[in-house]
C-alpha cells in the first residue's frame, strides 16, 4: 500500500495538503508525499509505501506496521518480568604505542604521503595501538574523540573495524573543521588521504581541501533510497558555511548507488559525483599512479 492511501484510509488528520497531488505529514512538516514516493527531506530518507514509513519514521514494528496497513488489531506480546535495558557501551579509545612505525610503513605502503600521515599523527588524529597495532583513525565531537576506525597493518589480509560505542556522527576528517565551501565525500579514512596525497602529487595545496569518511555506506533498500550518512549529517549541521560537496564515493554498485541517493537528498547544496577515474576507489587509483601493484583485502570491514 502506498503511503497516501494509507493515511486518507487510517490516519486522514495527519494529511496536509500542500498543492496539486503534493502532501505532507503534520507531524513531520519537511516529510513530503506525492507521485506514489514519500521523503522526509530534513533526514534525508524516503521511500514508496506505508510499510518503509511505518518501519522507518514512526519506528513501528515489522509485524506491528503490517498489522496497521491490514486493519488488524496491533500485536500486544505476552507480558514477561521486565529486564534491564542493555547498557550502552562506552567509547574508550584503545591505548597507544610508544611509536607509530608500523602505521606509518602501512600507509606507506598503501601510497599515502608521509607529510599528509605526520599531520594526521601531530594533530591526534592517527595512532597505532599497542596491543594490535592497528592504525587507529579518530573522528571529534567538539574537540573530544568520539570515533575511532581501525585498520590492521601485520598482514596482506588486514582487519577493519570500529572502536566500540564509536559515534558514526563524528567521523574521521581531515582538517578537523572546514576551512572552505567544499568538502570532498569518501567511504574510508584510507580514502580521504589517498585524495589529499593525489593533490599534492599534482601540485595542489592540499592543505587547502576538506574531507570527510563516512565510515562506510548503508545498502542501498529495494526502492534505490539509503539511510542518510549520519557523518555527513553531522559535517553539514557543524560547517554551515559548506556549500559545495563532491561525493568521492567507490566505483562499484553500492558506492553509485550511494552516490545518487545521497545527490537526491541533498537539496539546496551543489553536488558532484566524483568516483575515482581509475580503479574501484581512491587508494586504487593512488597505487595505480605510483605504480604499487597488488591489493590489500580486507576482513570484518566497514559498513556497507
């Protein structure tokens, strides 16, 4: 059932006509209907029934949303002793190592240039940890670390992941706030710094460039939306003086994908799809221009 005839059939004092055959939720004034599609715009999702509005907007059940859209009575689960919430787990980043020369060899290996990972290391943003040796990416919230991304260094296939209790909102950025219009869109740290290295080899001041991870992509749903980047969410509320944003998202399915769904959302901004020219993302195209061959894998992973 699409979203309109759902709320004219069980919900008609939330309809809000806007003009022609364009309506909009009273209690969510940015979340527009019209032509069969919903989007909430402030959030930047949407989608096509009442079962992805129900699910995703008003966080009702799977089977309860069901339920609604068939005029059931709402399941009421037999009552049980109450249990303890989970407790959220707390953000502590992993200790440091006295030195960081096995992050450094990695990302050396990976193309990435010593200054841009000496930067990176000197203002707090890159460390190895001591038990694993990991590099350790750190995302600030106002200054205080609130993210952190790993990624092995000890073997050909490498580990990545996230420090837990990790907030996606503040994630790795490199300079910490933005110092121009635009801001340049990756899908991993190792990304970000390959770009600003490919600047430099070109003779640009990549001081001058703004870039954000994302810490991974969500899959994109059957309707073709995604789940709005919480970090770019979080970028654009922090930065308002961002105007242009040049989405650098992988050259494979999911990244177009992503990169077409975030385009659509993010109206009133000029966008530019910018994947990598060479290779599946911009590691790739790094290692290509300096002539590192092989590929590094991955296991665990960030999101997709």
């Amino acid at each position: 059932m699409d979203l309109l005839t759902y709320l004219r059939r069980f919900e008609p004092q939330e309809l809000v006509h806007i003009g022609g055959d364009t309506y909009a939720t009273r209690t969510h004034d940015s979340l527009k209907i019209s032509n069969g599609k919903w989007c909430w715009w402030s959030r930047g999702i949407g989608g096509t029934n009442a079962l992805d509005y129900l699910t995703t907007v008003e966080g009702v059940s799977f089977l309860d949303a069901v339920q609604r859209i068939l005029g059931e009575p709402p399941h009421v689960p037999r009552k049980s002793e109450p249990t303890e919430p989970l407790p959220k787990t707390e953000f502590t980043l992993p200790p440091k190592h006295a030195d960081t020369r096995r992050v450094f060899a990695y990302l050396r290996s990976r193309g990435i240039d010593a200054e841009i990972i000496n930067h990176c290391i000197k203002h707090g943003q890159l460390y190895e940890d001591a038990e694993r040796h990991n590099c350790v990416f750190v995302g600030y919230e106002h200054g205080k670390p609130a993210y952190g991304a790993l990624r092995g260094t000890l073997s050909e296939t490498t580990f990545a992941g996230e420090v837990p209790g990790s907030d996606k909102r503040f994630s790795f950025a490199v300079p910490l706030r933005a110092g121009g219009k635009t801001l340049c869109v990756f899908e991993s740290a190792i990304d970000a710094l390959s770009y600003l290295t490919l600047l430099k080899l070109r003779g640009q001041d990549w001081r001058a460039a703004n870039t954000l991870s994302l810490s991974g992509i969500y899959q994109p749903r059957k309707d073709g939306s995604i789940r709005f980047p919480a970090a770019l969410e979080q970028y654009l509320t922090d930065n308002p003086g961002v105007k242009r944003i040049v989405l650098c998202l992988d050259n494979d399915v999911p990244g177009r994908a992503a990169s077409a769904a975030i385009k659509q959302a993010l109206a009133g901004y000029e966008v530019i799809d910018n994947p990598p020219r060479r290779g599946k993302d911009y590691n790739d195209q790094l290692r290509l221009v300096k002539g590192i061959s092989g590929r590094v894998k991955t296991r665990g992973g960030e999101a997709r």
